[in-house]
C-alpha cells in the first residue's frame, strides 16, 4: 500500500477503515480479473484514489461529519453515477453525479459494487456506448 494513503486508512475508525479496506481489495480484484494493469494508488485531496490506464479515477473516504457513511467518488463530470442510477438504483444511494453512499451498519451490496466498479474501472473503453455498454 502506498505509504501516505496507509496513513491516511490508519487514521479512520475501524468500522469505516475495515469497509474502506473491503473497497480497496475490490478494486485490486477487478483490475487483476479484468487484467487492467497496474492501479496507481495514491492522495487526492486527502483520500485515496486509485486509477488505471483504461479507466476514470476512484476514490474513497469517510469524514466524520457523517459517521455513519463512506463514499465512493467518480469523476462527476462523466456518466458513470447516472449509469449506476440506472442500474443499481434499488441497492444504491447515490450522492448526486459524484458518490455511491454506503452506511457502515448495512452489508456491502457487493455484486452492485463490483458491477460499479469495473464500470468505473474500464470507463475509456466504454464511455462511447449507450449504458457504458451494459
């Protein structure tokens, strides 16, 4: 793990650092499957991203204005969010076009969440095709 985002993970409480970690091995897990390459893990403005060459960045964090949640974040000005809407907008909450909120008392929705991902993950391949493809 990148040394500054391991710093930043060591600073979240454990209940949010714990999910923040299942994320993270979510992404690792994909890009590996998918054989996307490298991920680039590193800070952005303060929590940690993640990026491949095919795909649009990812980040992750937990703030302690609202305890109860993490975020995933996605480049807002793609159609990534309004995508997941489509898709998953029974096992989702959606922060408008920027965030997938999930609350640290619920299961992760892990089948929605990988399918968000790899989205995510291999968006320039798919940002031309109507629902990125699905």
């Amino acid at each position: 793990m990148n040394k500054a985002v391991q710093e930043r993970f060591d600073e979240y409480p454990e209940d949010a650092r714990l999910r923040l970690e299942v994320l993270r091995s979510y992404i690792y897990e994909l890009a590996d499957v998918l054989a996307l390459g490298q991920v680039e893990e590193s800070l952005k403005w303060g929590e940690p991203s993640y990026r491949v060459k095919s795909g649009s960045p990812i980040r992750m964090d937990w703030k302690a204005t609202s305890p109860q949640h993490c975020c995933l974040f996605f480049h807002c000005q793609t159609k990534l969010v309004d995508t997941f809407r489509a898709l998953h907008g029974d096992a989702l909450v959606f922060e408008g076009n920027r965030a997938i909120v999930l609350d640290l008392s619920q299961q992760i929705p892990e089948f929605a969440i990988k399918h968000c991902l790899e989205l995510a993950l291999t968006y320039h391949q798919r940002k031309h095709l109507p629902l990125l493809g699905v």
